[in-house]
C-alpha cells in the first residue's frame, strides 16, 4: 500500500571510458517499478564542442539488454558538461517491468569523454 508514494534511487558509477560508442546496461528491474527522474554528471569539466563531445540516452533494454525500447531522451552532447553538475533527463516512458535491464546509450564523438561519470535512476515500485 503506497508503495508508489515512495521514491527510490540507485546510483551507477561508470569510472572507464568506454573509448567509443556503446550500450552500457547499467541495471537491472528487481520488481515492476517506473522511472521517474533520471540524472547524469560527471567529475570532470569536458568543454562545449562541436567536434570532441559525448552525449548518453537511456533505453529499456528488454530482459537480454538488447532491446532499445526508449526511456529518457539525450543529454550532453556540442553543449560540453560541466564537473559535478547534474544534466536532467527527459524520461519519455519510465516503465520498466521485473528483470529488464535499463541500457545508457553512450555516444562519442573525437576525443570527447569523462574521467567518471555517475547516473541516477529514481523510481518508485508498481505501475502507475
């Protein structure tokens, strides 16, 4: 009862850099739950750039990660990113159902990238 009243968040620490493009499944649903916020900084100052950059999206990745069912649009991007500094997502579609893999879609460009990155999730359990 109220179980969609309370929010949950969990906190994903990417401390490589993935060196190009790739699909990062970064968690996985224990339960039926909807994302309804999501954040991305990281702790490093990348400049704004229209040739190195790098810019992440989230996906519903399906039980297998593989699907790209699209769950928050793009943040970051030509616009650089600035250290410890949350970037906000828009989440479009934040249900995610029990052992679906939410998947960052990391997209690099040049030499752009970060030291460390983390990525929040807030959600609350159950489907609205």
């Amino acid at each position: 009862m109220f179980g969609d009243q309370i929010k949950n968040s969990v906190v994903v620490a990417l401390d490589y850099d993935p060196a190009a493009d790739d699909d990062l499944s970064i968690w996985r649903a224990p339960q039926d739950v909807v994302v309804t916020a999501a954040y991305a900084w990281t702790q490093n100052t990348l400049a704004g750039s229209t040739a190195n950059y790098f810019d992440l999206a989230l996906y519903n990745g399906g039980t297998a990660g593989t699907a790209l069912g699209t769950l928050a649009g793009t943040i970051g991007g030509t616009a650089g990113w600035t250290a410890q500094t949350p970037k906000t997502f828009t989440v479009s579609n934040g249900t995610v159902t029990a052992g679906q893999l939410i998947t960052a879609r990391y997209n690099e460009e040049g030499t752009g990238t970060f030291t460390a990155m983390v990525i929040q999730l807030d959600f609350v359990r159950g489907q609205q």
